[in-house]
C-alpha cells in the first residue's frame, strides 16, 4: 500500500475506537492501579463520539477530518488524555491540510508532530512511563520500515506494543502516576496501551 486515503483514515479511527469499546475494561483496570481508574471510559467515550461526528459529515482531506478528530476528543475525553490526544489529532490535522492521502513520509512527518505536540502539553520524555515511551520507538520503527504503508505501520504497531510493556518496570515521572512515586513501578502505563491501540489499528487499516 503507497497512500492512505480519507476513507482509510475514516476506516482507521472506526476500527480504534471499536478496539478501544474491546479493550475499555482493561485500560481502566491499568489506570486504576496508577490513576483515576477511568482511562478506558474517557477514550471509548471520545472515540463514540468522533465516529458520530465523522458519520455526519464528509471531510474534505485529510487536514480536515484530523481536525474534527481533535477538537471532538477535546471536548469528549476527561483528565489528561483529551489535550494530549485531542492536541495529537489536531497536530496531524495541521501537517495535512489540503492532502487527500499520505505516503508513508507524510505519515511518519504528521505523527512526528503529534509526538512533538504531546511532549510539549506534557512536558514527558522518553522514560518517564507515558504514552510517550510507546510513540517515540514506533515512529523510529515506521521511518525505518521504508515506503510501503503495510510494512511501516506493521512495524510500528510491533513497537509500540512492546515498548508499552516495557513501561511496567519504569518509575512514573509525570501525571497522576508519579504522585504514587515507587509504587508505581510494576504496572504498564494506560495511555501507553491506548496509543499502542491506535498504532494497532492503523497497522491493520494499511494492511486491508
């Protein structure tokens, strides 16, 4: 696959936010060991809602339908995940106005920035047990997989999974996790998984 229409965007956030409904109990259960215990429910909730938004109108490109994504996850989604994915999502929007599609270095530039947009509203580097630790090595993963959209993001999903693993022996530095100082240490971060989600489901949206 060498490009990612509008309507595979659509297909990719539909099938998110069917994988989040799937997997809301779990990412709750995460949370609740280091937080709030609601993440699962903020992001289903989100996500329901894009879809209805996504249903109702036609987005024009790419720039467009990230824009609704962000601004409806903004006002969807409580605690700290609605900036920090909202802003994602409105940072993909911006690095994609007027395109109908992206190749895979478009992909990999408008994700970089949804990256950069994260650590900037959260002040997180790698390391300090966020959905940050699941983003950087994926989209390390995808630049490296080469120009094929299945590959990069296949690669990329493969990452961000076990990088989100890997966040349970860290010591959480930022957010409600780090107010529990060692005891945080031995559980996976929850918007690590929720991220690991999306890159999952992005994967298996370029592969169809």
């Amino acid at each position: 696959m060498s490009e990612f229409s509008v309507s595979k965007a659509v297909a990719w956030i539909k099938a998110a936010s069917a994988a989040l409904e799937k997997e809301e109990t779990r990412l709750s259960d995460l949370d609740a060991a280091i937080g709030d215990g609601d993440h699962g429910a903020n992001m289903r909730r989100g996500f329901v809602a894009v879809v209805k938004k996504l249903d109702a109108a036609e987005s024009a490109d790419l720039g467009a339908l990230y824009k609704t994504v962000g601004m409806t996850l903004l006002s969807t989604v409580g605690g700290a995940s609605g900036p920090l994915y909202g802003g994602f999502f409105l940072e993909l929007g911006k690095r994609s106005m007027g395109r109908p599609a992206w190749d895979a270095a478009a992909m990999v530039d408008a994700l970089k920035g949804g990256l950069a947009d994260i650590q900037k509203r959260g002040k997180a580097e790698l390391g300090d047990k966020t959905m940050v630790d699941a983003l950087s090595p994926a989209l390390d993963a995808m630049a490296g997989a080469g120009g094929d959209l299945a590959a990069a993001t296949k690669a990329a999903a493969a990452a961000a999974r076990d990088a989100a693993t890997k966040t349970a022996p860290l010591l959480a530095r930022k957010g409600r996790a780090s107010y529990l100082g060692e005891r945080s240490i031995g559980h996976e971060d929850p918007g690590a998984n929720s991220l690991a989600l999306l890159l999952e489901t992005l994967s298996t949206t370029c592969e169809a």
